[in-house]
C-alpha cells in the first residue's frame, strides 16, 4: 500500500529545495553585481597583467608624479616616478621598498624639513608588485643600450672629470675612510649608485639636467662638456657600489 502521507511529504521538500535553491543563486548572482558595480564606482580596474598599478596609482602617488612634464624640484615633495623604467635597476629597487633605510636625499628630496618623512615600507609580494609595474614607466629620450662598462681609459677620464668639476662639493661620494664617503649633502646620494641607477639614464641625465628636473639647480659646466666626456664621467660613477 502506498504511503500518501510520505509521498506528499518528499514531493513538498523537494519543491522546498527547489525554491531555496533559486533563492539562493538569485543573492549570490545579485552579491556579484553590487560588488561589481561598487569597483566600477570606485573607479578601480582590476587588471592582473599589470600587478602593482593600483598601489603605485593609490598609494605611490600621494607624493610622486607617475604622469605629466618635467617640473622642478621645488613643486614637488618626491622625485617623479614617470622615467622609473629607465631609471631604477629593478633588483635594487624591489629591496629598497622592503627596507627603505638607504638615504638617497640627505635634506629631503625638496629641501623642506617640515615635509620630511620615512619613506612608507612595503611587504615584498607588494614591493615586487609595484617593481614590476613602474619598470613599465619609460621615457622614449632615453636611449637604450648606449652605456658599456667603461675601459680603464675612460674610468681613469671620468675620474679625473668627477675630481675637476668638484662632483663631491654637492653629492655623497664613496670614500676610503671610517665613513665610507666623503661630500656634501645638498643633493642626490651617489652612494651605491652603480646598483641603484641604471647608466642610460644617468648619461641621458648628465647630458642635460633640466630635461628631467628644470630649474634644478645642478651643475652644468660652461662651456659643455663633450659627449665623450660625459660618457667617461658616466661610466666612472657607475662604479660607486
């Protein structure tokens, strides 16, 4: 004999199920969509095959430009970002976000004591990321391929040049004493410079200054030095380690 009671029973739990069921997937689909339409509002763009670009555009540039003309030092709090690919080597780069102890501007990047502050330190999956992403910010007047390590002849000039021009009356400089340096503060540190810079760029930028930074008051000898010479003064400060 059949047992309605228990026939009825199962057909109204299934209906029951059914009905959950579609419920269920209704929430879930509407959760996607509100979460879909808050990113959108927000203006964030998940893009993975560019890791980093949301920390360097939410983060990085509350103080450094990523974008933009070349400005002058004293209008900006940090140095601009927009060349990084050019600029930085990248293994250095990527430790130096973990630990940013290395001084790079002894007085501030604009000289400004009130604006003065420890640069922010990333976790290393992070600083990896925004490593990645900045190596893609270049500059198209930054010749790639132009630097070769210097022979002895161009080291010895590019020595000799760096000592004539008192390069050390500005900038932190190696030195074999009980500092390891010797020079003024008053601007960038050399320091280590030969693993932190990549030499296109610094040619590139010891051509001509102002390019990247107008008004910036750097040294730039009158007459000119020639290409050749600045190419040897180049390579030599490649070797600061």
């Amino acid at each position: 004999m059949i047992n309605i009671t228990n026939t009825v029973s199962t057909k109204m739990t299934k209906i029951h199920l059914t009905k959950y069921s579609k419920i269920f997937t209704i929430l879930v689909i509407g959760s996607l969509l509100t979460l879909g339409l808050d990113a959108a509002n927000s203006g964030e763009v998940v893009n993975t095959s560019r890791p980093g670009a949301h920390t360097v555009k939410t983060v990085c540039t509350q103080c450094h430009r990523i974008e933009g003309p070349p400005m002058p030092r004293r209008t900006k709090q940090a140095p601009d970002l927009i060349w990084a690919g050019n600029k930085y080597q990248p293994a250095w780069l990527e430790a130096w976000l973990q630990n940013p102890t290395q001084r790079l501007y002894p007085l501030g990047y604009d000289y400004n004591p009130k604006r003065k502050k420890s640069h922010q330190t990333l976790p290393a999956h992070e600083a990896k990321a925004v490593t990645h992403y900045l190596a893609t910010l270049k500059d198209e007047r930054v010749q790639e391929g132009i630097m070769k390590p210097g022979t002895l002849e161009q080291l010895k000039k590019g020595a000799q040049l760096y000592r004539e021009h008192a390069c050390s009356n500005c900038h932190w400089t190696p030195a074999k004493n009980r500092r390891g340096y010797t020079g003024s503060k008053s601007s960038t540190s050399l320091l280590k410079m030969g693993t932190r810079l990549q030499a296109d760029w610094v040619y590139r930028f010891n051509l001509n200054p102002n390019d990247f930074v107008p008004d910036s008051g750097a040294y730039i000898p009158k007459p000119l030095l020639l290409k050749e010479n600045i190419y040897a003064i180049t390579s030599y400060m490649m070797t600061f380690q």
